[in-house]
C-alpha cells in the first residue's frame, strides 16, 4: 500500500475508551471492576430481552456479588428515542447512580451513553444532537456489548429518534465514550442466527466505510482491514453454528476492531441511507445497511478505486482481477454474496417499504451531512433516490 493510500500525509489522532477487556469469561470482572472505580450503586441499563436472559443476568449477578446497590433500567427500545433516555434518567436520579452499566446491543449501549450524560446535564437529550454540545462530564460508563457488529462500546456516539420528526440524530460527545468496554465473546453465544446476520453485516459496513471514509488514517486502516477479514471469516459459521465459540470470538473482535475504525474515521453515505428506513420503517439497522452496502459501494468506487481494490483483496483473499475496477467490482460482488449466504434479503421491497418514498427518504438522507461528508464520492439527493431505487 502507497504512503498516500495510507494517508500518513495528513495529521490524525486516534481515541477509544481508557479500558479494552477483551475475552471469554470476562464480564465476571465487571463487579470489581466497577466497584474499583468506587462505583457503590449502579444502573444498569439493557433491553427488556437481555435483562431476563443469562447475558443481562450475570451482569447483574456479578455486581451484586461485589456489594453493589443495582437498579435496572429494562426498558430500552428497538429504535431508542429521547423521551425513554428521560425515563432512564429519572431512575438513576432517583436511585442516586454513580456508575451506569450498559448490557445489550447497540440500542442499549447508546442508551446507556445518553442516561450516563443526562443524570450530570440540565435539559434534554434533543439539546445536544450535534458535535460536541454536552457540557459537562458524564457519570463513569462502562459498556458489555452482547451483539458482534454495533461497536458502540468504543465510539463516542450516540443515536436517537425523534418521535415528533421522525428523524434519527446523532449525539457525539468524548464524554459519553466508555471508560471501560468489556468485549466477552461469550455473550453473543445466545444470539438467534437473524440478529447475529444482521449485526455482522453491521460490523463489516463499518469497516469498509471507515477504510474508504476521506477522514482515514493510518491506524484506522489497520483496525478495519483487520475487521474485514475476521467478518469474511467468521460471519457465515456465528450464523449457523452459533454456539462456536472460534467464530464468535472472531465476530467479537471484527465488531470491536470495527468500532475503533469507524468511531476515528468515520461512517459514509451507507448510515445516512439507513437511517431513514429505521425511522419510517423501524428496520433494524444492521439489516438496512446490509441491503444498502453493495449499492452504496458501487456508486462510491469512482470516489476512490484503489481503496475497494484492497476492501476485496481482503475479503476475497486476492482478489482475481488484474484492473482495478474489475477488482474492485469482485469486492462489491463479495460482499453481496456474504450477504445473500447469511440470509439477508437483497431489496428493499422485501421488507414492505413503499416505492413512493423513496424521494422523501432520499431527501431526508442527503440532509445527514455530518455522515455524508466523510464519503468519498459526493452524494445529493437525487444521486441517494438512485441508490434506493437500485436497492428496491
């Protein structure tokens, strides 16, 4: 790879949480972990699913066992919103939290964020969509993801609905990243064949767009490619053997490895499509933007070629091709295929969205600029209508 392709002609800087656990059996150290950072009572936040299944339960076992005050916040949504984000934080005012514990897919995660800033800051959550806006320090933050693909655990953003709009928005902030993240493979062991699809596609989609992100940086590259191919590897077995434990942990790590890359690069044009059909449609968000990442790859290759040459060298182990559009165009083809294999649907249609908002999804999605801005090739909202209707 050429020193430019490697953008170590441009400054970057690199952040993640002060903390990385990685590794089966580690969410045991959650307790004594919290407890060592004089957390006395916690709230822990998880969906009504993962809170009555042994994932949510050992979590809160674990911090029991070291003598700590829990109080749960079950209640976390699908698509989660700002007005659940004030319930959860009344609890943890109520329950006098110092510590919030995040257990659960990536709806949790940035629920979790959101609590953990709103019990320390005035107002409404909606106050601080945009970059940087949170004036004061969260409570401390620690994240188990029990899902491969969101990588929230390590990013410092959050994502919301507004229900009066309908639109998702974005919360980013240093000071909702987690001060510990505590990757256990073991967690996702239980996860359904759909879910564990979906959120590896997730993580894929945000490795190959933080390598092709123009924020890039040398760091980032190594974290994505690295993400790529543990996704190409592993995605397929999680699926239909999950109880594997080589597969899972794989899958654990590209989910991690991806979150780094994108959470310092950037996400493109893919999320600014996704989320759309969350917002309308309720979607989940690894399952739109597996539908969407062949399409949006094809229209983004002219924007830097050599960059997809090497997403499918990766993920084809060498790509066959000697030009590097064709190559490029096999990477796209790849990841169409994984996919199809873990049985994903291919169009939009499939999951009942209606031909006639296209053009209103479209412009909503070309208002997302903060993603849209780190695509390689520019998008407007007649150029996101084409990529939808070749998605539907």
């Amino acid at each position: 790879m050429s020193c430019e392709m490697s953008n170590y002609h441009k400054p970057f800087n690199m952040n993640a949480p002060e903390k990385i656990i990685f590794g089966n059996g580690t969410a045991g150290q959650v307790g004594e972990l919290v407890k060592g950072m004089g957390g006395k009572s916690i709230l822990v936040v998880a969906d009504p699913v993962v809170a009555k299944i042994e994932a949510g339960q050992s979590v809160i076992e674990t911090l029991k066992a070291a003598g700590l005050k829990v109080s749960l916040f079950d209640q976390v949504e699908m698509e989660p919103c700002f007005e659940s984000v004030a319930s959860g934080v009344n609890l943890g005012r109520s329950c006098g939290a110092d510590v919030v514990v995040g257990v659960g897919g990536g709806s949790a995660l940035d629920s979790a964020k959101g609590i953990s800033a709103m019990i320390n800051n005035d107002g409404n959550l909606k106050d601080y969509v945009g970059i940087g806006l949170i004036p004061r320090p969260a409570l401390p933050l620690v994240l188990l993801p029990t899902t491969a693909g969101t990588g929230s655990e390590v990013t410092n953003i959050a994502i919301f609905t507004n229900k009066e709009s309908g639109v998702k928005s974005g919360v980013v902030s240093d000071y909702i990243r987690a001060r510990v993240a505590v990757v256990d493979p073991g967690l996702t062991v239980g996860l359904p064949a759909k879910p564990t699809a979906y959120s590896g596609m997730d993580a894929l989609c945000h490795a190959v767009e933080a390598y092709t992100s123009v924020n890039a940086n040398p760091l980032s590259d190594m974290y994505a490619l690295e993400a790529i191919r543990l996704v190409t590897e592993n995605l397929r077995t999680a699926v239909f053997q999950g109880v594997n434990v080589e597969a899972r942990t794989g899958m654990a790590a590209a989910s991690l490895y991806a979150g780094i890359a994108f959470g310092n690069a950037g996400v493109t044009a893919v999320h600014a499509l996704a989320y759309p059909l969350g917002a309308r449609y309720h979607v989940p968000h690894g399952l739109a933007n597996a539908i969407l990442l062949p399409a949006v790859m094809r229209h983004n290759l002219p924007g830097n070629l050599e960059r997809f040459a090497v997403v499918a060298d990766v993920i084809s182990a060498g790509a066959a091709a000697e030009m590097v559009r064709d190559k490029a165009l096999l990477g796209v083809e790849e990841v169409a295929a994984l996919s199809a294999d873990v049985g994903i649907p291919s169009r939009l249609r499939d999951l009942s969205v209606k031909e006639e908002d296209l053009a209103a999804m479209a412009d909503e999605a070309s208002h997302i600029s903060r993603l849209l801005a780190n695509n390689p090739r520019p998008m407007d909202s007649e150029a996101i209508r084409v990529v939808y209707e070749a998605c539907y």
